[in-house]
C-alpha cells in the first residue's frame, strides 16, 4: 500500500515535471515557429532569384552560380534537406557530422565578415539553422519528432501518453527501480543496461513504422521513446553527480 502510493505520486510527479522539457522541445520543431525569421522576404520575395544579381537559378545551391554571393536556406522546415541526407528515421551519424563540418565550413560567419550586411545576415541565418538542424538529428529523440511534423505533420502534445497498462507499469517500475538504486551504481549501471535495451528496440520499430508511412504507429513508439529517454537522462545525470563514466 505504501509503495503503491508513492509509485502513484511518483508517477504523477514525473507526468507533470519530465514532460516539460520534452513539450518544449516540440515547441521548437512548430513548423511555423521554424520558418520564424523573415529574413528571406527581406532580402528578396522570390527564391527563384538571386537577391543579388537577380539572375534565375537553376538550383537549391548554397551560392548563386554566377555572382557567387550566398543565398538565403530554402529549405529551412526541412532538417534533413539542410544538411543533405536522406530523409528517414536511421541516419548515418558520421555522414551527418561530416555533412554538417562542410556545410559549416562555407557559410560560417567568420568568412563574411569583410562582405556587406546582406551577405552577413544571410551566413548567421545559415549557420544557425545549420546547427539546429545538426543537433536535432543527432538526437533520436529530437530526429523521430521531426520526422513527426514532417511525415505526419503532428507533434507530441503536453502529458500526451500511451493507453497501455502495462507499458505505463514498466514505466512506474523502472523509474521506481532507478531511485531505490541511487546509491548503488552496479545496479544503476545494470538498469542503464536494460534501458539501452529498450531504447534499442523502440528505435528499430519508430524506423519500420515510418518506411511504413504508418504515422499512427510511429506516434505512439515516440511517445514511448521519450519515457525511456527521460529515464536515461535521469540515470546519466546520477552517474555525472557521481563521477561515472559509463
Ligand atoms: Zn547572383
């Protein structure tokens, strides 16, 4: 009875403070919140142009192919797009370091800085969105949110949960398990274990799901995901505090 409780008021607790991060973080993917700057309709109301010299380009590139000044991202709402990969929940992550070094490389702001206002605003945009963009993908958590909005123009609402029981029980458990073993690092790094088992095994499905176009599915996997993302978040934080590696 005691323990059930306090299972209960823990659970409740980690319902209305874990999600707070996690709803933020969706915030931030709002399709309409990621197009926030105007930049673009600043410089210039039609992409097909160069703002510059005003010839019609011919492609998506970076510079315009005959003043070689840069152009404003095009396709900002899309990460994936950004950095050149493809589009899916299993990316490469030494293509996309590699990927985001060169992007980086060409339109950091340190390169523009003897060039006019325009040039400059347009190489901080970049840089920026580059960086969001690498940083979100190579979260699992923040990719599987993005493709989300993207594939299913959804995203995960504020206590948003699954209606599984016994999904939720495990849930209970584990977070119950992880502090009872604050102290005890074995067993910490043994529930750690576990954890990776299970983050392992969601991601596989959310990747099925998606090649699947099967949104609904993938939905709820993510749902999942951020459960046992929070929970590793939490045992990583004791292990920081307690000066483990792992
Ligand atoms: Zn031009």
């Amino acid at each position: 009875m005691e323990r059930t409780g306090r299972t209960l008021l823990y659970f409740k607790r980690y319902l209305t403070t874990k999600s707070q991060p996690f709803t933020t973080k969706c915030q931030t993917l709002n399709i309409a919140t990621l197009g926030s700057t105007n930049f673009s309709t600043e410089i210039s109301t039609n992409h097909n142009h160069c703002w510059k010299c005003g010839i019609v380009k011919n492609s998506l590139d970076m510079f315009c192919e005959k003043c070689h000044s840069i152009q404003a991202p095009m396709q900002k709402n899309n990460y994936f797009k950004v950095l050149g990969v493809e589009e899916g929940f299993n990316v490469d992550t030494k293509l996309l370091k590699d990927k985001f070094r060169k992007v980086q490389s060409l339109i950091h702001p340190d390169k523009f800085s003897n060039r006019t206002h325009e040039e400059q605003t347009i190489s901080e945009e970049y840089s920026s969105l580059i960086n969001k963009a690498y940083s979100s993908l190579m979260s699992p958590m923040k990719r599987a949110e993005h493709l989300l909005l993207l594939q299913g123009g959804e995203t995960i609402g504020e206590s948003q949960t699954v209606d599984e029981p016994d999904f939720l029980m495990q849930i209970m458990r584990l977070n119950e398990e992880v502090e009872d073993a604050e102290q005890d690092i074995d067993k910490l790094k043994q529930l750690d274990e576990q954890n990776k088992n299970e983050l392992e095994k969601l991601a596989k499905e959310i990747d099925k799901y998606f090649k699947n176009r099967d949104i609904d599915a993938a939905k709820k996997s993510i749902i999942k995901l951020k459960y046992f993302t929070s929970i590793s978040n939490r045992i990583n934080s004791i292990f920081r505090e307690a000066g483990v590696t792992n």
